[in-house]
C-alpha cells in the first residue's frame, strides 16, 4: 500500500483538492471551522464584512507553515451576509475562479441581546424589559436577518455552485453546514435572550427544510447543522486578540454557567469543533441531521430535541 489506508483518519478526513466558503469566518468559531477545513487541504474563502479581520486571519492563520504540508488555503473575500447585492458579487467572483463549491459553512450571526429583567421581577418589569427590546435592530436586522434569513439567500446563491461539487475532484456531492446553536433547541431563554434564541430555532428549521428539498434527485446537496454551545469568540467573550483569536476566563465561565444551571466545566475548543466539522463536510451518508456539540449542556437544560 503506497498510500494512507483507506479507513484513517488521513483517508476518511482528507479535504485535498475541496473548496470551501466559511461565512463570518475572521474571527471565533467561523476561524476555527476554516483552519480545520484548510489544515485538511481545502481551499477556503473566508467572508466578512471587516476586510482588515479577514485579511488578518488569511495571512496570519493561512500560511504554510500554520497549515502543515498537507494544507490548503486560507482566502479572504469581503461580504455582508444581509445584502443580496455583495453575496451575488462574491458568488459571480468565485465562479469565475473555481466553477464549482465543494462545502458552504453558513456560520455568521450576531447576538441580538437581552431583557433586561427576570421573570422574578414580576409582570410588570419583565414584561416592560421585553417590550422595550428593538423591533428593527434587535429583532429584524440583527437576529432574524443575520441568523436565519441571511443563510437562506447565501445558500440559494451558492446552489448551483455546490450542485457542480460531484463532477468536481472529490466527487462528493455538494455539502451545507449551517451554524445554529444549541440555544435553538432549548426552552431555556438564557437570561432573557428571546430574540437569539428564536432566530436559531428558525436557522434549525431551515436547515431540516433545505435538506429535504435539495435532496431531489435533481439537485443533491447535502445539508446539515451544527447546534454549538459556548465556544470563545467576539460574541461571547466581547473581544479577541491581535490574531483575531478569542480567550476567556475559566473561573468567569463556571459562575455563570452554575447561574444558568449547566454542568458543563468549560467552553469548547478548536478541536471540539474540528472533529464535528470533518464529520459533517466529509462523510456523504449524513443529510438532514442537527448535530448538538455543547459539552452536555442540553443535558441539563428545559429542550425539546
């Protein structure tokens, strides 16, 4: 045998010669998702709309020496999520380049907020904090658009590039990740953050309607999700470092996750999410699945799963 045994990991996991789009992937968990899928040779296009982040990350984080020999790349290319013209204009420019798309990884959103009350506070100061959130900030443009409706039109955008993938070197059909969160399957509000939580409810549920439908014999793009508990990012850490990278205080992270009640005694890594992510991108008997990686969190809370 001349080559790695066809069930390693090296095998199994290979993205050599894929292409990949990872939305939001400058910073956090899209970052994470996009060294893994470049560290295991895929060619990847993170987007954002801060050009100074992405290009940061694709120097720092996509050169040779940080991807290994067997490595891809790491490509910046800048885009809102929540415009159809810059999505279109990204799509137009990768198709002039690649003619196909192996993976899209929809992974930007945004945290929408809170009431600022508890239900102990009683109806009149909860039901007041609630009232006074944002329709058209919070709730339409930050949570709806970005969580929920924005992976719907970047995914039709990209669809007749992912239905090209089986024709392509792999051979794999085309393939959807949709980063949703464990905090769309939960009864459990966090808090008081309604709006996130709703918008990732919806992300799941558009998840399981696109598998079903791009499962036609005349399109056959698999799609699944990913339901993530806490991992270190912008969102929930406030900040990340000079290499756009996120860190977070342990004893921080155990107060309120003993506040909310979960046993869980850390946030996730890079590898927590890296091993469910080449699951996902590389093994074509999963479709229509919404994976839950949250270190047991959902164990402990109020779900409907």
């Amino acid at each position: 045998m001349t080559g790695p045994h066809p069930l390693s990991a090296a095998s199994l996991f290979s993205l050599t010669g894929s292409v990949a789009v990872v939305t939001g992937g400058g910073t956090g968990i899209g970052l994470m998702i996009a060294q893994t899928l470049a560290a295991n040779g895929a060619k990847v296009y993170i987007t954002g709309r801060r050009k100074d982040v992405i290009e940061t990350s694709a120097r720092v984080h996509g050169s040779p020496d940080k991807l290994g020999p067997q490595g891809g790349s790491i490509i910046p290319m800048v885009m809102d999520v929540t415009s159809k013209d810059s999505i279109k204009a990204v799509v137009d420019e990768i198709s002039q380049k690649e003619g196909h798309v192996d993976l899209l990884v929809n992974n930007a959103g945004v945290w929408a907020g809170r009431a600022l009350a508890k239900p102990e506070e009683g109806p009149e100061a909860f039901g007041n904090a609630m009232f006074a959130e944002s329709i058209e900030d919070g709730w339409q443009r930050e949570a709806f658009l970005t969580n929920s409706i924005s992976p719907y039109f970047v995914t039709a955008a990209f669809l007749p590039l992912l239905a090209k993938a089986a024709q392509g070197p792999t051979g794999r059909a085309g393939s959807v990740i949709n980063n949703t969160s464990v905090s769309g399957l939960l009864r459990l509000t966090q808090n008081g953050q309604f709006s996130y939580n709703v918008s990732k409810g919806a992300a799941n549920h558009l998840t399981r309607q696109m598998a079903f439908d791009f499962s036609h014999d005349s399109i056959r793009v698999r799609v699944n999700g990913i339901a993530l508990g806490y991992f270190p990012s912008e969102m929930s850490t406030g900040g990340s470092d000079e290499n756009n990278e996120s860190t977070y205080s342990l004893e921080e992270w155990r107060q309120y996750a003993s506040s909310i009640g979960a046993k869980v005694p850390r946030m996730g890594s890079p590898r927590d999410i890296a091993s469910a992510i080449l699951l996902l991108a590389t093994n074509d008997y999963v479709w229509g699945e919404i994976v839950i990686v949250d270190g047991g969190f959902a164990l402990s809370m109020p779900g409907n799963m």
